[in-house]
C-alpha cells in the first residue's frame, strides 16, 4: 500500500459514538485502538514526529 502518511487518526469522539484511534508509525508500525479508554492510552504514547519501535543503534551509522 502506497501514498498513506504515517500519523495519528481518531474518528467518533462524539457523545453517542465509540472512538477509533488508527496510528501508522514512520516505521511502517500500525495499531488500531476502539473505545474511549484504550484510544485514549494509544494517543497518550503515539509519537508522530518520532519512532518509538527503532533504537538509535539499529539505524543510522551505528547499522552499518
């Protein structure tokens, strides 16, 4: 799958709706949260900007 940005999506915060949270990672990680409590942990720990599933030793110079 091509053309889909790595980031934080919540749909359904309404009063009557369950919440999904969809998370992709830079990485390629991917979850997917449902309900008020569980999608509210996952956009507690999302980093957007930076990688939480890599260590700096397994990217960079320090790989090669």
């Amino acid at each position: 799958m091509t053309g889909i940005q790595p980031g934080l999506t919540v749909h359904g915060l309404g009063r009557s709706a369950i919440p999904v949270a969809d998370w992709l990672c830079a990485c390629g990680h991917h979850e997917r949260a449902g309900g008020r409590r569980v999608v509210t942990e996952l956009t507690a720990r999302a980093r957007v900007q930076q990688c939480p599933h890599t260590t700096p030793a397994t990217t960079g110079r320090a790989a090669a």
